[in-house]
C-alpha cells in the first residue's frame, strides 16, 4: 500500500508538471522542443493518410450498402464478433417478385413471359452484385479498417507517448535554467543543479529513444499506401467485372425479349411504348411501306415465312435512316446483322410484326429488330 502511494504521488507529481509546462508554451512563457523538418513532414502524412482512409472506407460502405440500418446492423455484428446473417440482394428480390408474378399471370401469356425472363436476369444480376460486394470487402474494405484499427491505434499511442517525453524534457529544462539562475545567487543550489542536469541527461535519452521509435512507424506509411494501391487496383477490378456482367447479362436480354412476338422495349426517341398490335397504315404513317410484288401476301406470314429478299425494294422515298444502339447477331439468312453505332436504312412492309423493320447496309439487307435502332427524322 506504501508503495502504491508513493507511486500514485509521483505520477501526479508528473502530470502536474507536464500541466505547467503544456499551459506555460501555450501562454509564451516556456520554450518547446521542436521536431525537425522531415518528422513533421510524416506526422503530416500519416495524418492526411488517415484523414483519408476514414472518408474513403466511409463512402465505398454507403457505395456497397446503402441502408444505413443495415450498415449499423452489419456494425454490431462485427463487434460482437458473429457471424453477419446472409441477405438477398435488391435485385434478387425484384427476381422473386417477378417470378411469382409471372406464374400468377401465366408463363405462357407474353407478359407473364416476359416477367420470368427478366425475373432470371435480375437474379443474375443479384448474383453479381453480391459477388462484387463481397470481393470489395474482403480485398479493399478489411485492408483499411486493419490499419484504422491495428497500425494507426498503435502510431497514435507512440505519438501520445512522445509528447509526454517532450514535455518532460521541457520541463527538465526549465528546471536547470532555473537552479542554475538561483545557484549564481547562492552557492547552495549546486545540489539542485546537479539533480536538474541528471533528471535531463535522463529525459533527452527517454524522448530520443521514444522519436526513434515513433518515427519507424511514421515511415512505415509508405508501406501502407502500397498496400492500399495494390487493394484498390483489386476494387478496380471487381467492379469491372460486376458492371461487364451487367452489361452482358442486359444484352442477353434484350435479344431474348427481342425475339417474343408482342413485346416492346421503347425506343430511344419513344417516351412510352406504342401498343402491342400496330396496324400496317399506323406504321406506315413513321416507317415506309413497300408495295409487294404480284399478290398481296398474307399478312400472318408474308415477312415471318418466306421472306425472298431479292424480290423487297426500298421505296423511291421515305426512307428512314436508323442508328444502331447495340451489336446484333442475326439468328438466321432473313435477319441482318448489327454493329453498334452504324447507320443503316430502314423501311417496313404491309403485315410485317411493329417490332421489326427491314434494314439495308450496302448490298445486305434483312430483318432488324426495332428495340436495336434509334430511329432518325
């Protein structure tokens, strides 16, 4: 018990002094030991480093989790050291609905047919948003929390510990300026000189050794920028895989839908779609119609039968010219082929199905979808 007081004594005596000295550099009355040039320059680093890994970590949590409930959620989890419950993505979800809504309307009716395709797309693309967030955790978001919570903590504490060194080799200081003030007014302070200049040799040995250390670890920020780099090359490449599926996986669609009979995805210049079942005079008032060759065909399978190419001539006018949205592979002789970005003509014929019109490119012609085009005045 005595020497707990002893000790409790002397480190209140301790921090009383490092007070004094701490308000008197603050009022102008000490002078402060200064570090050099390069040890501020890495305290600055590492700051900014900080500063910036905090705000980065913050916004690529919102980015992968937009929810905050789910983020404190997640938050707790993690502290309390447990597993976080598995959950279906948005996107995944819409999938579920979307199938359970097309098995009540009926998967054979276009819309309920419609629903169950991209109902299946969502869910891929569920799929690959989850793949994505967990990549970006593991490779990108834990590299960051590890040094906030691991190499900071422990730069933080040895920075603490420095600035109580300087304060104690401050106030040694002080301390022999003033003994050896009172000591040339009275012989009897060279005792307390003496003390002063020992309790000094030992500070500046305690300080030199606590910035040596501290600065090991000031330094070692490069090597955590590199590591950064290299995890944010990883992030990089994660969400350039999840938006290339996305891209893919909404092109695949796009064809399928392309291909049911009745089913419409607007144009570029369409605000709303136009209705399912579109009269060869309403066509005709956008796109040209053709005049057959000899007798009239049947309307139901004048272009999907037998459509002979060489016989299907553009009108002397009214032609349209069309940009092609997307890259299309014709799925047989009657269909033309599309690169994304090319201009093609285009015209339509009486009966023809409203979601196709015949394209020209040169010397090739053949059926093109209208959900591929953006249609030119």
């Amino acid at each position: 018990m005595d020497f707990n007081m002893k000790k409790l004594a002397s480190d209140a005596g301790v921090f009383f002094s490092r007070a004094v000295q701490f308000t008197e550099e603050k009022l102008g009355q000490a002078e402060k030991t200064e570090l050099d040039a390069h040890f501020e320059n890495l305290l600055a680093k590492a700051d900014c480093t900080k500063n910036w890994t905090e705000k980065i970590l913050h916004q690529t949590e919102v980015l992968l989790q937009p929810n905050p409930s789910v983020r404190v959620e997640e938050f707790l989890y993690e502290k309390l050291d447990r597993k976080v419950p598995s959950r279906v993505t948005n996107g995944e979800l819409l999938a579920q609905y979307m199938v359970e809504a097309a098995n009540d309307f009926g998967p054979g009716t276009p819309y309920g047919k419609t629903l169950f395709k991209v109902g299946e797309t969502q869910k891929r693309l569920g799929g690959a948003e989850r793949d994505f967030m967990h990549s970006a955790s593991i490779n990108f978001l834990n590299p960051l929390r590890n040094f906030l919570e691991g190499d900071w903590r422990t730069i933080t504490k040895e920075r603490r510990i420095l600035e109580n060194r300087r304060l104690d080799l401050d106030a040694c200081k002080a301390r022999l300026k003033k003994a050896k003030a009172a000591e040339a007014k009275a012989s009897l302070w060279s005792d307390e000189v003496e003390k002063a200049e020992h309790e000094l040799r030992v500070a500046q040995t305690e300080f030199d050794r606590q910035a040596e250390l501290t600065r090991l670890l000031l330094e070692g920020i490069s090597s955590t920028h590199v590591n950064h780099l290299r995890c944010l090359h990883e992030f990089v490449e994660a969400q350039a895989t999840y938006y290339a599926q996305g891209y893919q996986y909404m092109l695949d669609l796009q064809k399928q839908l392309g291909r049911f009979p009745g089913t419409f995805v607007g144009n570029a210049e369409s605000t709303s779609p136009p209705p399912a079942t579109t009269s060869p005079t309403t066509v005709s008032a956008t796109i040209p119609v053709v005049p057959t060759v000899g007798r009239a065909p049947n309307p139901a399978t004048a272009v999907e039968g037998a459509l002979n190419l060489s016989d299907v001539k553009p009108p002397a006018s009214g032609t349209r010219k069309a940009r092609v949205l997307y890259d299309y592979e014709a799925a047989d002789s009657s269909e033309l082929a599309l690169l994304a970005d090319e201009m093609i003509t285009v015209y339509s014929l009486p009966g023809m199905d409203p979601d196709w019109l015949i394209g020209e490119r040169g010397n090739q012609k053949g059926k093109v979808p209208v959900t591929y085009l953006e249609l030119l005045s």
